[in-house]
C-alpha cells in the first residue's frame, strides 16, 4: 500500500527542520536539554559557547517549534517540546 505523498506546506516544513537541525551547534543545545529543561546559562556552561550564541540558536529552535521555554521567577528555562525531537536525536545517533 503506498503512503500519501505529504503537502507542498507539509515537505517545506519538513525540509525547513532538517536544515535547522542539519547545524552541529544546535545538536549540542538540543542534546543539552534532552533530558531536562536548563536555563541559557547551563546550555551554554555544557556546550561551551557564548551566551549570546546559545541564544541566538534557540530563537531559531524556538522558531520551529523544536524548543519551548518555561519561566521560574526571573530565570528562562529551555526544553524539547515534545519526545519526537529526544526520539530522532537518538535515532539519528543509532543510524551513525
């Protein structure tokens, strides 16, 4: 049985997200908060970037829809917005 061909809107947001994740920098953010939320501060102690860079790169995840932000007091913290994300991270690693 052949599987429908997904939209024109459908295959450009597809290929907007794996441009978006194709970026070496947003890997490491991604991964920094696979496992719980961290605030620009703790991304940018584990990956070891400016924090001005870290937060460049989660505006554009933002953007997307990869990452969302919670609010604890004055502090910002950032996490996948979904487990899809956390399972393509780990199937993109088994398949290397």
């Amino acid at each position: 049985m052949d599987k429908k061909m997904p939209s024109e809107l459908e295959v450009m947001k597809m290929s907007l997200f794996m441009k978006v994740m194709s970026d070496s920098t947003r890997v490491k953010i991604l991964y920094a908060i696979k496992d719980k939320p961290k605030s620009v501060y703790e991304i940018q102690q584990l990956v070891n970037m400016s924090q001005s860079a870290v937060s460049h790169q989660l505006a554009l995840l933002r953007g997307i829809d990869v990452v969302s932000t919670s609010r604890d007091g004055n502090k910002i913290y950032y996490s996948l917005t979904d487990s899809g994300i956390s399972n393509i991270l780990d199937i993109v690693k088994k398949h290397i």
